[in-house]
C-alpha cells in the first residue's frame, strides 16, 4: 500500500478499510442496543474497523461508552476510532479519530495525538484529500457516494468522482454513503489502487440482526477482493 512508505504510521492496515462499520448513535436508539453490542456484534460478523460516531450525547456518556468499545475492539484487535472528539479518543485508549472538515484539523490532531494513532479525515475534493495528507492523515473517508438519509449531505458525489478522488489520492480511501449489499460491487467495480473498502452504517446497523448483516456484507467485499 502507498501509506506503508511511512514508517511510523503502520497501525492502520490496508485491509482495515475493507468493512469498516460506523455506528449511529440514533440507530442504537431506535433499535434500543447500546453501543458496545453493535460493536461486538459487528466485529463478530467481519467488520475490519470500527468507528464510533455518536452525535448529541453528554460528554461523559460519549467517553464512558467509548470506553467500553475500546474494550471490546482491543480485545478482538480491531482497529476503533471516535467520530469528531479528539479527546475522547485520547482519554478513552482508542486507536485514533475520524475528523470531518469542520473539526479540528488533521495536523492539530496529529500534535495532540502523535505520530502512533490513526487519523481520518472525510473529504469530497481532490484539495481536501491534499490537506488532509499534508496535515498527516492516514487515510481519507469519501462520500458521500451515493444519497443517504443516515446524515444530512449537501449531494452524493457518484462513483466517478469517488474513482478521480481515489486516484488523485495520496492516501488509503474508503468509500461511505448510502453503500450497502446490493450496490457495494458496483462500487468496488473499478478499482484505483487507494480505494481500500467501504465504510457503512445503516447497511449494518439499521437491521435487526447486526452481525448477520455484517457478514452477508463481508461475504460480497471477500468475494470482490479476491477474484
Ligand atoms: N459521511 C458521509 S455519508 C455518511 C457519513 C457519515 C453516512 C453514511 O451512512 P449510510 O447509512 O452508510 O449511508
Ligand atoms: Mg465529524
């Protein structure tokens, strides 16, 4: 992989970025589970990285969650990062952070940080990827690929462009928005060399049996990478 050219930043493996599950704190709700047994439930189905976004919450419920799931990713040594919060990803042991472009920067997490954890940063343009690499990212979330009801997006940027940003890419990309069982092949389709996986919530956690649906997922990216 391109991002193995930096020595000490080999925490984050390419075939983490293949299933890479993200939770949803209202999903959680409405499907009444607590963060830590979507957790462990996607990690059981084959989720290869876990991010735990959770929007709205006290800051000491977002950290005492945190850090039951950093117990549980640890344990099964799956790489987790926080959504948004670098300091709860410090003060909670986790791997490292996902920043969207109105959070701190990259580069001031990679001070606070060091240069040992993961550091995500959403992108939709060919100018965010180039900063976030500058910043000392280590790979690049991008979408949304397709609409999605999950989040509020300005528009789904489409496969072609997902492809140009994978190819203008300097670091691992992971696709996210709107993918799930029934397009992630045609998503995975073309395949520039950055483009590592796929990143999903409702596709996982919008479903009564979590770790099923992970699997059912898993199975489809197996297939892919390895024909
Ligand atoms: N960033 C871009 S799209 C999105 C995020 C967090 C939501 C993805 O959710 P889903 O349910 O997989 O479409
Ligand atoms: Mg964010």
């Amino acid at each position: 992989a391109e991002y193995s050219k930096i020595p000490e930043r080999q925490v984050l493996k390419a075939s983490n970025l293949r299933l890479y599950a993200v939770t949803d704190s209202g999903l959680n709700k409405r499907w009444q589970r607590s963060a830590v047994e979507a957790v462990r439930s996607a990690i059981k189905g084959g989720a290869t990285m876990v991010q735990l976004r959770v929007k709205e919450a006290e800051t000491l419920d977002f950290f005492k969650e945190a850090v039951s799931c950093v117990e549980v990713a640890k344990h099964s040594r799956i790489p987790i990062v926080i959504n948004d919060r670098v300091d709860i990803a410090m003060a909670c042991g986790a791997d490292g952070v996902h920043l969207g472009q109105s959070d701190l920067p990259a580069r001031q997490a990679r001070m606070l940080l060091g240069s040992d954890k993961i550091i995500g940063v959403s992108c939709q343009t060919l100018e965010q990827v180039q900063k976030a690499y500058e910043d000392g990212a280590d790979y690049v979330g991008s979408g949304a690929v397709f609409p999605t009801t999950t989040k509020k997006i300005n528009s789904a940027i489409g496969l072609e462009h997902l492809y140009a940003l994978c190819r203008g890419s300097p670091l691992p990309v992971v696709a996210i928005g709107g993918i799930n069982a029934s397009n992630v092949k045609e998503v995975l389709r073309e395949r520039p060399s950055t483009l590592h996986g796929v990143a999903v919530i409702s596709a996982l956690f919008d479903q009564p049996d979590v770790c099923k649906a992970t699997q059912e997922l898993a199975e489809i990216i197996s297939d892919v990478f390895n024909s």
